[in-house]
C-alpha cells in the first residue's frame, strides 16, 4: 500500500479477499495512529529507510 498499489492489486497478488485487505489495513493504521492510506504514503515519504537495500512497507 505504501507503494501506492490498491486493495485491489494486493489481495489478487496475494490471493486473499478484499476484505483481508482492509481489515489488515485497518488495524496497521491504528497501531502507527494514521486514518488513511494518503496519511501512510506521507509517513512513509517523511520516514528514511534504516539502511538503502532495506524494503518499505
């Protein structure tokens, strides 16, 4: 989702539901205090990376 990809992608790429998506979705944003996916995408754009060959979310 950080990678702008929609619920839509992930679950088809993962082969879950829809909904999987979304409930995991939701309680990631409540654990880091954030209420939607532009807000992950500005974190995640202000938050530099440990190290340059480590993965973002």
């Amino acid at each position: 989702m950080g990678r702008g990809h929609s619920s839509v992608y992930i679950a088809k790429t993962l082969v879950i539901s829809e909904n999987t998506v979304y409930t995991h979705a939701r309680n990631i944003y409540r654990k880091i205090g954030i209420g939607s996916k532009e807000q992950l995408i500005q974190l995640l754009s202000e938050t530099p990376a440990e190290s340059e060959g480590e993965a973002r979310i």
